[in-house]
C-alpha cells in the first residue's frame, strides 16, 4: 500500500460461479488463472482471492486502465471496478472517498455502501450517512440522490481493508474458459460462426476451430479470414488452434457422383466426419456449428437431421434459434462483424447447385453416399489437414492474435 494509504486494484464480481456450492473452488480457481493470463502483458498485477471477490492489485503498474479494459473480454465475470483499496478504519474509508470524488465531476450523488462483517462499529444504512454527510461537507455544491445519482460512490467494507470505487462496468458473465471442456467449432468465414464460437467460449468452452477452404479450386482469402477471425477471438480464450482443411478435391469427387439436390448436404455430412476426427484427435467432446434454423437449404429440420445421422459426438448448435438480425447485433459486438462482411470465395460457393433440397430423405441420402468411398474421403481430408496454434496477450488488448507456423496433422483412425 502506498504512502497514503491507498492503493489502486481492479475488484471483480462474480454471479453464476457463486452458485456453484461444492465446485465453486474450482471454478474460481481457473477464472483467478485467466484474469492473470489477460493481464500478464501489462505488468506487475498480483491477483488474490477474497470473500465474494477477486481482487487485481495494480500496486506499480503502469497501466491501471489497460488492466481494466482487459477483464471485459474475461468469461465469468459479472462486473469490474477501477478501485482504490484502504485500511478498514472510518478515518481511512474517508480518505479513499476523498480521493475518489476529488477526480469526479458531479452535480448529485450517493453512497452505497456494505459492510462484510457484522462486527464492523457501523451498519452499512449508518455508514452511507456518515459518508454522505462528509461528501456534503467536502462539496457543499452538490446534493443527495439515491434514484438518478450522477455519482455513485461504491464501499465495501471487509474486516482489515475497504475497496472505495465510483464505477463498475458490466463483465460478459458466463462461466471461465477451461471449466467447460473442449468443443470443436467448424468456422467458415461468415458471419454465424464465429459467434457461435464465442457463444461456447462465454459458456466455459475452450474452442478449436476447423475450416473447410477449397485452394487450389478457389482464392485462399476464406483462410485469410479464418485466420483473423480466430485471432479475434483468441482474446477471449487465450489459445487457440485452427485445423485447415483442404475440401475443394472431395468437393469434386461429389460433384462427380452425386446428384445436385442432395450435394450441400452431403457436402455438411463429410464435413462432420472430418470434424469429428480431427475433434476426438484433440480431446474435445463436441462439435459446435453456427446453423441458425431455417436459414439456407441445408438448416432445415430435415436436412440437419440427416447431417447429425454421421455424427457420433454431440453436434451444438447456439445460434439455432436465432434470427439474422440477433446474429449480426452479436458479432458488431465481439467484433467480427467487419471481418466475416469482407468479400471472399469459400467452398460454400464451390460446386453448389442453384436449387439445393430441403427435404431430403435418409434412403436418397444413403442412395448418394454409396457412390462414394465415404472412408477414404475423410480419411484423405484428416490426412490433408494442418494446424496453426495462436496466442494471446501480445501486447495490446486489440492486436490479433499471430498464428504459429503451420503443421500437418497425423492422422487418427478412421472408420
């Protein structure tokens, strides 16, 4: 603590982790780890565990703001304040007030106040009085409000220490990256996968990515996409892996022995194969897809059931009762929106017919696939794959996440 005898730290809230009973410990422990890893880049930021709160002591870094800023990308959190943290004596609180409203404009104001601890000498209604009265004193200027306050002044009060604060800032909530598993999302570069990527991750996912591309048959800018979109959302989770996957080639074989209705959704069913593979190589537990019910052909109740037929893990799919405008809001939000709007060429517009069916059946689909050696296509897209790893902090809080140099995939079995 600094010679005045406040300090400054960021104090987070948390909400859905505190129902959590027997886990909480858990869970707290992986959020504690990720509010590090945020911040690791920043400097010195020590984060400790509190009653009901973690607490990120700022004592000698250099930026207060960019550590705050930071957290609103940290999954689990309810909301964050830019605090000064004091001792637990009135004369002290008084001082941590003080200094919290010498660096405020406000016309009106209040004093909310809680106390931790019943054996602290003031209740928390006589503490707001107390505070009140001197806030008065010290800008006689100004009045109480306690429905449309310009100022809110936050106490919190513990048994050796206090936390004096004028804002709090919404967090994302969820549940911390880590706590959930492993899913695998298939991202394309649009506008709906990415955020239902971000949607597992707020959920306490870590999310691998696999992309279909169709280079050589079309531009490589669906990758270059891709990989800013992963870079993007990286910051949410810290590390990320993208599997790129070859397509145009079984794209062809497809083409040459299926019949244009039934192409997309056999096209979607390889894709979960591959997928699947390449998830259960990496230990996650699901597949994740941004199908939104009804959208295009192959996202009907029909054909999204024949494209699950294939799948062994669970298919997730958070987006599915969502409509185009809530989606787009979503990623404006995160981010993404500009990136997944950028024009390009994906293997979605290769080899797709103009009338895709809606409706198809599971013996028109099985009649499709036994023209095809469905083994060693997916076999030859695993095989074809290769990964890019990216991490993030890399300094600022909006530089993307830079991929490692790429790597092929070994091969798991494949049935």
């Amino acid at each position: 603590m600094s010679r005045t005898g406040l300090s400054p730290c960021v104090i987070v809230h948390y909400h859905e982790i505190s129902l959590k009973r027997g886990n909480r410990p858990l869970f707290l422990r992986r959020l504690q780890e990720n509010l590090a890893r945020a911040v690791s880049d920043l400097g010195p930021v020590r984060v400790v565990q509190l009653p009901g709160r973690i607490v990120l002591d700022l004592e000698g870094t250099p930026e207060p703001q960019g550590v705050w800023e930071r957290l609103d990308r940290v999954c689990g959190i309810a909301n964050t304040a830019l605090a000064v943290r004091t001792g637990s004596a009135l004369d002290r609180i008084k001082a941590a007030v003080d200094h919290v409203i010498d660096r405020q404009t406000f016309t009106s104001f209040r004093i909310t106040a809680r106390r931790a601890f019943k054996t602290f000498p003031l209740t928390s209604t006589d503490l707001n009085r107390e505070l009140g009265a001197h806030v008065l004193a010290r800008r006689p200027d100004a009045r109480v409000d306690l429905h449309h306050a310009g100022l809110n002044v936050h106490v919190e009060v513990l048994p050796h220490e206090a936390f004096v604060y004028p804002d709090r800032r919404p967090g994302p909530g969820g549940l911390p990256v880590g706590s959930g598993g492993t899913v695998a999302a298939l991202i394309s570069g649009g506008i709906d996968s990415p955020v239902a990527s971000w949607r597992m991750i707020k959920r306490g996912c870590r999310v691998l990515f696999v992309h279909f591309h169709s280079v050589p048959y079309l531009p490589d800018t669906s990758v270059r996409k891709v990989r800013q979109l992963v870079s993007r959302l990286t910051q949410w989770q810290y590390v990320s892996r993208l599997y790129l996957v070859p397509f145009g080639e079984i794209q062809r074989e497809v083409v040459l022995a299926v019949s244009p209705m039934a192409r997309v959704v056999v096209y979607r069913r390889l894709m979960v194969r591959i997928a699947e593979a390449l998830a259960r190589q990496s230990g996650a537990q699901a597949l994740v897809t941004g199908e939104s019910l009804g959208q295009v052909a192959s996202q009907t109740l029909h054909n999204l059931a024949r494209i699950d037929e294939v799948a062994l893990l669970p298919v997730l799919r958070p987006l599915i009762g969502m409509d185009k405008i809530e989606i787009t809001d979503e990623a404006r939000r995160l981010d993404t929106l500009e990136i997944s709007n950028e024009a390009d060429a994906d293997c979605c517009t290769l080899f797709v017919p103009a009338h895709p069916g809606t409706r198809l059946s599971q013996e028109e689909v099985a009649d499709m696939e036994s023209r095809l050696d469905i083994s060693a296509l997916v076999r030859a897209g695993v095989e074809a794959a290769t990964m890019e790893t990216f991490d993030f902090p890399l300094g600022a809080g909006t530089h993307p996440a830079r991929p490692a140099p790429r790597r092929r995939v070994a091969p798991p079995p494949v049935s």
